[in-house]
C-alpha cells in the first residue's frame, strides 16, 4: 500500500509526522507519499526556503520515524528526483520518463497515476489515456504502473454515487 499525505507544506509536517507514527507498524505500507498532482504544486513553486524543503522535511520525518520503506510522490513535481527515493509519475507520457533516466539511470520510477479515463471519470473527452500513459510502463527501467484510475468522481460530476 502506497500510504500518502496530501497536505504538502512544510506547516503541515506535524499531520505526516503523525500519520507514518500511526501507520508505520501496518506490514501492507511499502512507500510512504507525499502530495498528489495539484498538491506538489503550490508551495515547491512559492517556498523561500527552496523547491525541495518540502520533501526535505517529510522526508526527514521518515528517516527518522522509518528506515525500512522509501518516500515518492504522485507526479514527481520536481521533475528530476531530488531527494525522492522513487520517481512516481502521474499521466506522464514516456519522454518525461526517459529524460529522468537520463538523469538518474538507478533511480526507481513507476506509474503511480494513470489511464482508465476517459471511460470512467469522463473529463477528456474525445481522448485515450489508455495507450499514451500506459505505455511507459513498458520502458525497461519503469517498474510499471500501479495505479490505474478505475474510479468513478461521482461527487465531481454531480452524480449520486
């Protein structure tokens, strides 16, 4: 289980620090996560102390609170991995990919957000995400995808779940 922290700012270090001390015994969690697209966002873009002081200090909790499991992020907003220790890409095509491998040739990357919608969630339409973001999980340096959308946004879309 991928175990995340939508809440990415830095004033918000106190929630993840609780969250990884109320989760870290459960066996199912292998990553610890930290933001989901728009979330990356906002203070990486505005954060005084620099794009990565964010990921530092979450980071830095679970490096303290838990060695055994690695930290990511749903889109890796930051485009090159720094201080990630898997690159998770959301609704990523395979360029975005191959020039991180470029970059980083060990690091792990993997799908951690993609594909199934146009059918189930509805906001593209006329668009397949299916073969333009399934795909890179076929490069050999991508562990796969793990997160295929398969949901319905029924609260979204105004429509009874």
């Amino acid at each position: 289980m991928w175990d995340e922290a939508r809440d990415f700012y830095v004033s918000r270090v106190n929630e993840f620090r609780s969250l990884v001390k109320h989760h870290r015994s459960h066996p199912s969690i292998v990553v610890w996560g930290f933001c989901n697209e728009q979330e990356c966002y906002p203070e990486l873009n505005a954060n005084p102390d620099g794009p990565n002081a964010t990921v530092i200090a979450f980071k830095g909790e679970v490096e303290r609170l838990d060695r055994s499991r690695p930290v990511t992020m749903n889109d890796n907003g930051l485009k090159d991995g720094n201080d990630l220790d898997i690159a998770g890409w959301s609704h990523s095509g395979g360029d975005a990919l191959a020039q991180l491998h470029t970059l980083k040739p060990t690091m792990p990357q993997l799908l951690s957000e993609c594909c199934s919608c146009p059918s189930t969630r509805g906001y593209l339409p006329g668009v397949s995400c299916m073969q333009g973001q399934n795909a890179p999980g076929l490069l050999p340096f991508v562990a796969g995808s793990i997160g295929v959308w398969t949901l319905n946004d029924c609260k979204r879309h105004d429509r009874p779940c």
